[in-house]
C-alpha cells in the first residue's frame, strides 16, 4: 500500500490511542513541526510521542526500535527512544505503530549549535560507543534498513545510471572514481552496531549542544560506514576533522563512507534535476565536498 493511501492524522492517532491505550486518551494530539519521512510523529500531551509507518516498508522498523532500543540505551552516552506501547492495527490504519516517551530537543541546524566542533565530536563519542555494543543476534543488513551496514555493490547499477542520467551535468570521471575506490574497499572487520541514517534531523539539540539521537528504524549490525555520511551533508572543514578524529575507524571505512555520501547525492540530484532547484543544489554541494575530501585524502 502507498503512502499516499493512508490518511495519517491528528484525529487518526486520537481514535488509535483511546481505542488500545485508554489511560492515554485524555491526552491531546499535535503535530510535530518536523514529522519525518519514514514514519509520522505525533506529539501526544506534554511527555509522550506517537510514530506511525507511512508505508509498509517501513513496518519492519517497529519491532526492531521495541526489541533493540532497551537493550542499546544503557550502553549509549546520550539519551535515545524509549518505546512505551506498542499499537496494532485498527480504524482503518493497516500497520504497527508506537507510543514513546517525548525527547526534549530540536532538530539540528548549524544556527542552533553552539560550537560544531563540539557537537561532531559529541556524535562520533557516541557512534562509537554504538559500535562497542555487542552485536550478538543484532539485525544484519537487508530490506529492513535498505541494506544499511551491507556492502555498496547493492547500489552499484542505480548509482551508475544515475551517473549517466546527470552526465554533461557532474564531472562523471570523478564521481565515477569515488565511486569505484568505495567498491574496492570492503568492510573486513567483524559486525558492529550502526544507527543507519545519521543526518541532521535525527538529532536534537538543547543548550546548543547534542542533546540526543533520534530514529533508530535503520539499526541493524554491519559496517559503520553508512554511519559517516554525516561528515560531507553537514559537516565540513574543522568540524569534519573533529568528527573523523574521535572515531576510531580506518581510511577503508571513511572512503566507504564517501560512497555512501555520494550514492544519496547523486539519487538526489538525479531524482530532483528540473523540478526541485534546492534539494539539487544541497546535493550538488554534497557532491562537491565528497570530491573534494576524496582528493584530499588520497
């Protein structure tokens, strides 16, 4: 079922809520400023929040974030999560959902950062600390996070015909080249944790500092290179060396890790060329910093 067949509003997730969980049901329902993609967020009175899938294939995400989340928050530096009730399907709403507990926060931007610096280095401490979980029986990559912590080869044909869609629009040797040192650079290492889509709006911000992570649908155990992407979308410069020099990951993994930048740049520009000029131009940038950085550091 497509997203856009499913009515997912404020009126929705009150009849959801007074239906299964009625000691809930006083509670107004609100929504966030900044709802997500994957699921819709809902604010549910002061303290709770309420996540439902937009699609089904994002139903997966629910039971991982109830099995997984309790056992990866005594382990983790800053706060995540904490699921509370788990929702079935009803009033015409065909999937899963979940009730949390509220994370205080807003989304990161760089104007409500303090020092980035700071801020890259707080996220690599706890990416880190991530990956000194230990993995036993954690999720391994496929359909459930879209292959996030599998190797790059699943996305080499989109890539390469994005590729040849914006060719005459991007230094396609170039790109071509990032692309090819990534594939040739495999993860050898044993599995360890990784959060799967590390980008602004997955993290708050209190105080200016990072206050906590958000969205663990994409969690599974892999290799953390899917994690780096962060260092070329928002990232650059001092605070991209801050990020990079707090993570104990080798030069391999970091030029995987432009792979993965440079996959969802390109997916972007291509899919966005001629119709939505900003989210090409961010990409554009992204690229532009990828291609860079790579020079740099070969």
């Amino acid at each position: 079922m497509l997203a856009a067949m499913v009515d997912i509003n404020p009126a929705l997730v009150s009849g959801l809520v007074a239906r299964q969980f009625p000691r809930w049901a006083h509670l107004p329902v609100r929504p966030v400023d900044v709802s997500g993609w994957d699921n819709r967020t809902f604010r549910l009175g002061e303290h709770l929040s309420v996540r439902l899938p937009s699609a089904e294939r994002y139903v997966a995400q629910v039971e991982k974030e109830h099995r997984w989340l309790p056992t990866l928050a005594p382990f983790l530096p800053l706060p995540i999560p904490v699921p509370l009730a788990w929702g079935v399907p009803d009033l015409g709403y065909p999937w899963p959902w979940s009730v949390y507990r509220w994370l205080e926060g807003e989304n990161a931007t760089p104007s409500r950062i303090a020092d980035l610096r700071q801020f890259a280095a707080a996220l690599a401490h706890f990416l880190a600390a991530l990956q000194r979980i230990d993995p036993a029986e954690g999720p391994p990559p496929g359909p459930h996070n879209f292959h996030r912590g599998g190797p790059l080869t699943v996305y080499d044909t989109e890539t390469r015909n994005a590729v040849i869609t914006l060719n005459g629009e991007i230094d396609a040797n170039a790109v071509t080249s990032v692309w090819e040192a990534a594939l040739a650079s495999p993860w050898p290492g044993p599995p360890v944790w990784l959060h799967g889509d590390v980008a602004a709006g997955n993290l708050l911000v209190q105080g200016g500092r990072l206050s906590a992570v958000i969205d663990f649908g994409g969690i599974g155990v892999g290799d953390p290179a899917c994690d780096l992407a962060i260092a070329w979308t928002f990232f650059s410069g001092e605070s991209r060396e801050a990020f990079r020099a707090a993570l104990p990951l080798d030069a391999a993994t970091w030029t995987r890790g432009r792979g993965w930048a440079l996959w969802k740049a390109l997916l972007t520009v291509a899919g966005s060329f001629g119709s939505d000029p900003v989210k090409a131009g961010e990409a554009r940038r992204v690229l532009g910093e990828v291609l860079a950085d790579h020079v740099r550091t070969t």
